[in-house]
C-alpha cells in the first residue's frame, strides 16, 4: 500500500529559497532521467541508480470503499515489478541484446512528470511524489498510456543525485498492454 | 494439400489449420456456447477465499461470474447480473462482503444468490414477487479438485473428475502435490491483441523461446539448456488436456528418489535447493504415478488454464472477443516454506512473467501478429503448419495405464488441442461429446 498522498506543505526544516533551489535541482535531475530513458540511452540510465534501489510496482485491484486499504499489494507479494539493483541491469542487457522483439523494432517513448512534490528531506535523502504520464507507440497503430504516481527516493551524491528507490501506482488494473517493456 | 471445408476446419491427418478459427466472429460465438459455457472453467483456489464472505470476480469465457464461499462454507458460483435489469451485483475484483447489493434499484442477494431483499416489497409488488425464483443464477456445477475450484455452466456436462482424466488432474498435481499451496495475494492480469487459442497453443511450443526469447537467454538469467531442453516429454489426455515440455529422465528420477529420500520421511518441509526434491515424496510420486511424476511439462487444462509448472503458477487465458485475450496469473507457494524461500519463488514469478516479465515481454506482439495474420482475405485462407512430428513418434504405455510421447522438440500437444478443439466444436451436446471424442492416443502418432 503507498504512503498516504502528501499533499502537506514540505516536512523540511530548509527555508524557502533553499526549498526552491532543491526543487529546480530536483526537477531537472527526473527531466534529465527521463531524457535518457526516451533516448534509450540505458546505460547511463542506469548508473544514474543507487546499489540499493529498489524498483516496485504493486498490483492494484478495484475493491470497494470499505476495502480500499487493499487496492495494493503489500511489498512482498505478487507484483509487476520488484526488482534490485541487479535486476534492473539484467533488463538494460536485454534491450541491448539486439533480438529483444517486444523493443525491436523499438518503441517510441515519451516520459512526462509533474505535480513534482518535495515531501521530506532528511540529510542526503530527497523524498519526491510525482504524477507520470509515459506514452508508448509501436509499429503502425499500437499505442499504450500508462498514467500513475510515483514515489521516489533521491540521493544527493558528491556533485549530483542518484535515484534509490522508485515506488510506482498505476491508475490500471488490468494492464490495457500486451506488455510493460518500458522503464518507467 | 486437403481443403479444409467449414466445420473441418482442423486437418488432423495433415497437420493443417484454417487460419480463420483466430478471427472468425461466428467461430467465436460458438466457442463460448460449445466449448466455456459447456466445459469446466478454473474459478480460483480456496486459499483465495478461505472464510465466508470472501468472493473473486472471474470469468466464464465473457459471463463473469462471482466465486463466493457462503455462510455455509459453501462455494457458490453465481452470475453477475441482477434478474431485475440485468445489472452487476458486484464490481470489486476481489474482497468481502456480507450480500451482493444491486446498486440499480437495490435488490439485495444472500451469499447463496438467494434474494431476500426487494425495496417497495409490499407498496409497489404488493407482496407478488416470488423471491425464491428471483435469486442470481447459479453455475450448473461447481466442484473443487484439491483446492482447484471449477465451474460448469452445463447440467449435463459429466463430473469433474472424469473431465479431467489423469492428464488433467495430474496438470493439476503438479502444483497440488508440492505441499500445502496457497495463492499469493496478487493475480497479474493484462490485455493482449491475440485470439485465445494463440496463446494456449505456444505454452506447448518449446521451438520459440531460442528465437522469441533470445534476449532473455543473453541476459544469463536462465540457461539456454533450460529453455531448449532436447528431450520431450508429452502427454496427451481425453477431451483436449495435454502436457508438452520436458521431462525428468527415469535415471535421474531414480537418483532423486535416493537423495531426497529421507527429506519426506522427517517434519522438514523446507524446500531443499533442488527444484525437483518434491518428486522424491512417496505421496507425490503415489498420486502422480510413474510417468506423471517425471513431467516437467507445460501442462493444458483444456481450454484455457495453462500450469506453469516452472513456477507454480497458474496462467488463465481469458477470451475477450476474437481478437483480444486477457492473461492472468495465479502464483502458488507452499504455505509451509520459509519466508526467504517463498520471496524467492515469488520474485522468480514476478521476473519471468506477467506484462513485464523477462521471458512475457517478448511473447505478445508475436500471438498479435500471427492474429493479425488471420484476417487477411487471402492471407487467412492459407492453412497454418501444424506438422512438426506429425507421425514420427510412438506413444509409450507404461504398466500402470499410463502413456507418454518421449520424443525431441514437436508439436504433438498443439495438434492434440486443436483436433479436440473441433471435436468440442462439433458436438451438439455432452453425450454428443462423451460418444465422439478422440481417445487416449495409441501407438504411432
């Protein structure tokens, strides 16, 4: 289950200046990642990740109102993604295999985030809160929209960040594709 | 080349198919009378609802169906649709609930489909409403083979077990028999551009993974052995079940046997890191007998629930029109593991399939194009190549009434399904069916 939307100002003890320094350097890091990803430049993608990253996304069920505390699968259980930091390598490998059919000939991809939200800063780590929109087209008419929430995790390095943890919510249940080859 | 006329749509002697059975809407309408609504359909497991209340949405091929267990411990499968209107009575996936609350007029429905409440019971029907006839339709049949919940909607259709035969209750023991399994909270489900039978009959296929999922093979995550294994193992059962895939040699069944012997014989029910220990319980080997307990296959339970014996899961393959599939995934583990093992088995799950998985990923966009292949006005009046095999191999009976097809990469359990498939098609009716399908297959194949 995802923590509860923060939609509180910041839980952070900077002043507003730095917060908004924070939030410019937060924004352009997701752009850049995003960047790299509908270049397909997964390789630097990739190095962009913490050794401890964790990459998840749950299964969500239509349940009543009364149950909506189990619309997602707990950490654990079944998944679409649950994947460490060796995992997600094994995934960069196979786009670049060349014989990876669902990405060749390749998809074309388009990554948009907003409603960018700094919910917690505690020493190097970033919490952020997102909405995503990733837009697929394949071939001569395949088309695919996933739209959800993300909660991600950004480590400040020496000169720059690292992404340790990527926790996404898709707005589908069933998934409307006949598959998730993308990264989100 | 035999012409393949309409209602000889499978050419079992030559090993062809009419390509229009993956597009043909009538074909479609029929398959869902002749073959979902008459045949016995995979609900859930028990695990999934182990207390009354407790209900999962499914499907029998497009009538959904809530699978519910009632306050008799009952469980009831009932159509999801008020008599009133027509209305769902139930639109969550999956949860608890003390009745089903027609949110339409507000016809409310015990745990058995019984109807005990009408607003305006007295003022507007004046009392003239007989309840008991006005409850939500039940499936004909509902039986449970080791925790394995089916569904028939035809009175006629014959019991469960017999509809099974060994094949298909070994399908089934090849989970059930690995302890005491539960479902792992999660069914994954997604949409594929492909007709039904397209992906049942590539859970046979062991000729696509060195092609199809060649990237996943580079990537090291399983061995090229594994996915390309030499020898073959099939097993072809009454009423279209089949298993297809490889096997565990008598040999080695024999070295298992002595390993693990003292494994079952004490209360240590760990996995051992073998994946194949389980074969060396007396009780496994008792229920599967000699030939089962060395399948390793990809077992069929006609028509539409693939074991996926690699990781305990269960796949349904939904139909969705002519055109469309809905895949589902069932992940088992044995109740009885260690935390750590069972995360093991269920990231294993998660890796290997569903939408996103190493191996799945690469398997959709083929079944959508061999769909789309279908369509054509001339494309689709030229047959497939279902030849592979075709009359080159012996089916071998073992002492125990047992038979198997040992044999190297083939496409014996495709053709198998696809020759019962019309049988299915053509029948009027259960005895029809019972009276006119193929037997057990003997001697050359």
């Amino acid at each position: 289950m995802p923590e509860q939307s923060n939609t509180e100002p910041s839980n952070t003890e900077l002043s507003t200046p730095d917060l908004m320094l924070l939030q410019f350097e937060v924004e352009q890091f997701l752009y850049h990642e995003a960047k790299l990803l509908d270049e397909r430049r997964y390789d630097e993608w990739i190095n962009l990740l913490t050794e401890d990253i964790h990459y998840w996304m749950p299964i969500r069920r239509t349940t009543t109102t009364r149950e909506i505390n189990k619309e997602f699968t707990e950490p654990g259980a079944m998944a679409f993604f649950d994947d460490d930091l060796e995992m997600l390598k094994m995934r960069v490998k196979k786009m670049a295999a060349g014989n990876a059919w669902s990405e060749d000939p390749p998809s074309r991809t388009r990554h948009f985030v907003s409603n960018i939200h700094i919910s917690g800063v505690q020493g190097d780590e970033i919490k952020v809160e997102l909405n995503f929109h990733l837009y697929r087209t394949r071939l001569e008419s395949e088309e695919d929209s996933w739209i959800g929430r993300r909660q991600d995790l950004i480590r400040r390095t020496d000169n720059s960040f690292m992404l340790a943890r990527r926790h996404i919510f898709l707005e589908q249940t069933v998934i409307l594709s006949q598959n998730m080859s993308s990264m989100f | 080349m035999n012409l393949i006329t309409r209602q000889n749509w499978v050419d079992n002697d030559n090993g062809l198919v009419d390509r229009r059975i993956f597009s043909d809407v009538e074909i479609y309408q029929t398959e869902l009378k002749k073959i979902f609504a008459r045949g016995w359909n995979f609900m859930c497991h028990e695990s999934q609802i182990p207390e009354s209340g407790n209900f999962f949405l499914n499907y029998i091929g497009e009538d959904q169906v809530i699978v519910v267990r009632d306050r008799n411990q009952q469980v009831q499968v009932l159509l999801n649709s008020c008599p009133h209107r027509g209305n769902t009575v139930c639109r969550a996936d999956q949860g608890k609930t003390r009745s089903f609350f027609c949110s339409y007029h507000g016809w409310n429905f015990d745990l058995d489909g019984k109807l005990v409440g009408v607003p305006g019971f007295e003022p507007f029907y004046k009392g003239d409403l007989d309840k008991d006839k006005w409850g939500l339709a039940k499936a004909a049949q509902v039986e449970s083979y080791k925790g394995f919940v089916f569904a028939t909607l035809d009175p006629d259709a014959i019991a469960l077990g017999d509809f099974l035969g060994w094949v298909g209750r070994l399908g089934l023991d090849l989970i059930a028999e690995q302890g005491d399994v539960e479902v792992v909270d999660g069914i994954q489900k997604n949409r594929i551009q492909c007709n039904w039978k397209l992906a049942v009959d590539n859970l046979f296929d062991w000729y696509h993974p060195k092609v199809s999922h060649a990237s996943a093979i580079r990537t090291g995550i399983m061995s090229e052995e594994s996915m390309y294994p030499m020898s073959q193992m099939v097993i072809l059962g009454e009423y279209g079940h089949a298993i297809g895939g490889p096997g565990v040699s008598e040999d080695e069944q024999r070295r298992l046997e002595e390993k693990y012997a003292d494994l079952y014989s004490t209360a240590n029910l760990e996995k051992p890191k073998s994946p194949n220990s389980w074969r060396a319980n007396q009780q496994a080997i008792q229920e599967l007998g000699p030939v089962g307990i060395r399948s390793k296959g990809h077992p069929n339970i006609f028509p539409n629930l693939w074991v996926s014996t690699g990781g305990t899961q269960l796949c349904l393959r939904l139909p969705k029109g002519p055109l469309e599939t809905e895949l589902w995934w069932f992940t088992f583990v044995n109740r009885n593991l260690s935390t750590e093992t069972k995360r093991r088995i269920i990231q294993g799950a998660i890796h290997f399939f569903g939408p996103a998985g190493m191996l799945e990923q690469d398997d959709g966009e083929n079944w959508s194009h061999s769909t789309r292949g279908s369509r054509g006005v001339v494309t689709g009046d030229r047959p497939l190549n279902f030849r592979m095999g075709l009359g080159q191999d012996k089916v071998r009976s073992d002492q125990s009434g047992q038979s198997s097809i040992e044999t190297v990469v083939n496409e014996h359990g495709q053709r198998w399904t696809y020759r019962s498939w019309q049988e299915w098609m053509k029948a009027d009716n259960w005895s029809d069916l019972v009276k006119n399908h193929s037997p057990e297959p003997k001697g050359q194949v």
